[in-house]
C-alpha cells in the first residue's frame, strides 16, 4: 500500500460502504490498464474454476502428494448465504485428479473456507455453516470421513493438535469480504468491543474449546503496547 492508498484508507475505513464504493471504482480503473504478463521459468499448470486463498496457509500436503483446492459453483459475484462451494484435494502424478470431500456454505473469495492440513496428518479441515452455526469439519483422507467441531478455526498449529479462531461474523459486519455471510447468532456483533467475543484456541483432537482474549482485552492490551511500549497480560 502506497502514501496515497493509505491517505484514502485512513478516511475511509471507519465507513465500509464508502470504503467497498472506492475500493471497487479503484480496481475496475486499473482493469483497462495493459498489463505485462507474468513469465516463468518453471512450467505453470493452471487449474480452472478452482481457487485456494489467502497466502497465511500452504495448500501442499506435507509430502507434497496432494494439493488442496476451492472449486467454486456460482459466476465470479459476491457469494450469498446459500451459495456452496465444494471443497477436496487434487492428487495423482501430476496433481491433476480432482477428490472432492464435501460443500461448505461458510466461505469467501479472499479465504474462500480457512481450507488448510491438519499438520502432517492424512485430515484436512475447513469451516461450515451447519444448523444455524458456524462449525470446523475435519476430513480423514484414509477412512474418507468427516467429523464436526463446534467453532470455526482460523489457523492450525503445524503438530496440527491446536487451532486458533475467531467471529467470522464479526469480520464480515466489520470488514465485508473477510467474514461469512450467515448469522450465527452472535448477540452482540454490533458492538465494536466486547467481553463475549475475541480470540479462541480449540483442541482439534477433543474438540474443546477455550477462550485467550476477549476484545476488550485486546484493545486494552493494543493501547498500552502503542501508548507506553509495554506488553500487558489480561
């Protein structure tokens, strides 16, 4: 981000109609610019109508055997709350045999569904929108199986015993784009801080749940790392 991109987001953030407005007049300005196409010395192997996300996580099994991968069903639009998207892995000599393993309705085009390994397990996991909540669903690639945890996980930690969450919709109330489109329920989404929502960790083996830091907390911690340089523990 530039000086002057930051100028305009610093106006704008704090009104995220404004803000999608001008980030989206912005983007379609720059689509009829030339652009120079990307060169390669290695081959390049395209796999259309299927996308992955965000780059916080490797779509690449730990033996490198297997390749997960979003396949979307709608055109290129804003997902709506019933839209599915259907999750698997490619495999095969060239990774180019698709394996579905199931439909998620909790995604998005940034993240698309927190696809990612559970560690260097034969599982993979990813976020769902199941019964009126937001749930994590765990597939076994062996036993072709799929279990239930009952929060969305943001992370896996790389033994993949642990996963880190949070309100995806309260990332979308805040952030459009970056959250779900489903209600969950979350009482309180409207207001900016609050002692019932923050930061999670979830035993990916028990399903346990518990939480680290509210957003209260967090904003009390954020002020005084800023404010005095000081680390605090709530």
């Amino acid at each position: 981000m530039n000086k002057f991109e930051r100028l305009i987001y610093d106006a704008v953030k704090h009104n995220p109609d404004l803000k999608i407005f001008i980030r989206n007049l912005y983007q379609n300005l720059f689509s009829f610019l030339p652009v120079n196409k990307a060169k390669s010395k290695y081959v390049i192997n395209t796999r259309e109508g299927y996308f992955y996300g965000f780059h916080d996580h490797t779509p690449f099994s730990f033996n490198n055997e297997m390749l997960l991968a979003n396949k979307y069903l709608i055109p290129l639009r804003y997902p709506k709350s019933d839209d599915p998207l259907e999750v698997g892995y490619f495999t095969g000599k060239n990774l180019d045999e698709w394996k579905p393993v199931g439909q998620t309705f909790a995604w998005n085009w940034h993240m698309g569904c927190k696809l990612q390994w559970v560690g260097q397990k034969q599982e993979l996991i990813y976020n769902d929108f199941d019964n009126g909540k937001f749930v994590g669903k765990i597939y076994d690639v062996d036993k072709k199986s799929t279990r239930t945890i009952d929060h969305p996980i943001g992370s896996v930690s790389p033994d993949g015993n642990w996963a880190i969450g949070y309100s995806f919709e309260r990332a979308q109330r805040y952030m459009p784009g970056y959250g779900y489109t489903q209600t969950g329920g979350e009482q309180d989404v409207e207001e900016k801080t609050t002692d019932k929502s923050g930061l999670y960790i979830v035993n990916l083996n028990t399903g346990e749940h518990k939480d680290i830091i509210t957003l209260s907390g967090l904003r009390i911690m954020i002020y005084f790392t800023l404010t005095f340089g000081i680390m605090v523990k709530i």
